[in-house]
C-alpha cells in the first residue's frame, strides 16, 4: 500500500478534510444519510440492506437442510428393511423348527413300521406254536400205530385206532376254527369248490349240482384254506 512521504502534501490534505465540513449544500442537492446510505454511501444498496432481515437467512438455511418428510421416509425405510429382515429370521427359524419336527416324526414312523412288522412276525409265529401243539397228541396217536406190533394186533383194532385218530384229529381242527367243505349233492359253489370233470345227467334239476367230492375244502374263520375238489352234474 502506497504511504505519503511529502510532509507538505500531508497539510493540504488535512486542510481538504477539515474544510469539507464547512462546505454547505447548494439548493437542489440530495443529502444522503451516512445511516441509510450504508458503508457504501449508496442509498438504493442501504434500502436492500435494510429488506434483508434474518429470517431471509433462516429461510436459506431452511432450504439447503434436508425437509422433515425426507428424514422421516429415510426412518420409515430403515425400520421397513429392518420389520423385513426381522421377518425373513423368523420364517427361517419356523422353516428349522419343522424340518426337525418332520425328521423325528419320520424318525418314528420308521421305528414304528419296523416295531409292528416285528410284532405281526411274532404274533403269527405263536399262533402257529399254538396250532402245531394241538396237533401233537395226534402226531403221538399215529406214532404209536406205526410201532404197532403185527404179530399181536388184529385188522379191525387196526382200524378201529386210526377212526381214533381221524376223530381226534378232526376235533382238534374244529377247535382252532378250522371248517370242512363236504359239498355232496349241494350246488356248485366256484368260490368254494373247484370242478375237476362234468357227470352227464337225464334229471334237469341235478345240473350243476355236485356229484362226487373227490377232495374235501378247508376253510379257517371265514377264509378259505383248500377248495373242495368236486365233479358236477350237467344236464343236456
């Protein structure tokens, strides 16, 4: 910055100033107020300056800061991904939780089938130890006639222990809820009996009628064991 040197030049400026506060305005000059002029000494600037107030800069402020709807749907879109993460956890917890529950329940299942298998084994094995031990005393009967001596035992007690035998045996049976198809002169039952040869007949009322029982049938309960091996009148 330029300094005076001139101590002459000095005093004519000093003068300059003092007398400037002497000099009075000539008719039809505008005086300006240092107040409203401003620093500038412009009154139009000191009237824009004037206008300006701190709510203009409030206001500026205001507009450069985010609105509050802005925070409040950045809010709303932190706590919507955070319901969504939530969410997908528990569906997957709920997801482990059943898989487990499905493989301890096919776990059971299996034991289970495994357990009734076995038990349907062993229960079909004691009820044919069951069956077998009322055949024993029969089994003994007919031990007993192969040993026979011949040289004591006559044809008729003979045969007069084997119609024992038969009847024992034939009562056993009965007991354990075994039925014998005798089907002689009753009509053809084809889910009984099983035609082995047709008997030609004159007498109409004896078609399909059974004519010789070549096999007696067997049923045990309601279900059939052996058919009756039968041939059946046919007529014409």
């Amino acid at each position: 910055m330029y300094a005076w040197t001139d101590p002459e030049q000095d005093e004519i400026m000093t003068d300059v100033v003092s007398n400037t506060d002497d000099i009075e305005p000539a008719e039809g000059d505008e005086i300006i107020d240092d107040e409203v002029a401003g620093p500038t000494g412009d009154p139009d600037l000191g009237d824009q300056l004037e206008g300006f107030d701190e709510s203009d800069e409030d206001r500026t402020s205001d507009d450069d800061s985010p609105s509050d709807g802005a925070v409040a749907g950045a809010e709303d879109g932190a706590h919507s991904e955070g319901d969504a993460d939530a969410e997908v956890l528990a569906v997957e917890a709920q997801f482990d939780e059943l898989n487990d529950r499905h493989l301890r329940l096919a776990a059971e299942f299996n034991n289970f089938r495994r357990r009734t298998e076995q038990e349907r084994l062993e229960s079909w094995t004691r009820a044919q130890a069951d069956l077998v031990e009322k055949f024993l005393d029969v089994l003994d009967d007919l031990h007993r006639v192969t040993v026979l001596d011949l040289s004591n035992a006559t044809v008729e007690g003979i045969m007069e222990g084997i119609d024992l035998v038969e009847r024992k045996f034939v009562r056993v049976i009965a007991d354990s809820g075994l039925e014998m198809i005798d089907p002689v002169g009753d009509a053809f039952d084809p889910e009984r009996m099983e035609a082995m040869m047709r008997v030609h007949t004159e007498n109409e009322e004896e078609d399909d009628v059974v004519a010789q029982v070549f096999q007696k049938g067997y049923t045990l309960k309601g279900i059939l064991v052996r058919p009756a091996r039968v041939s059946v009148h046919k007529h014409g």
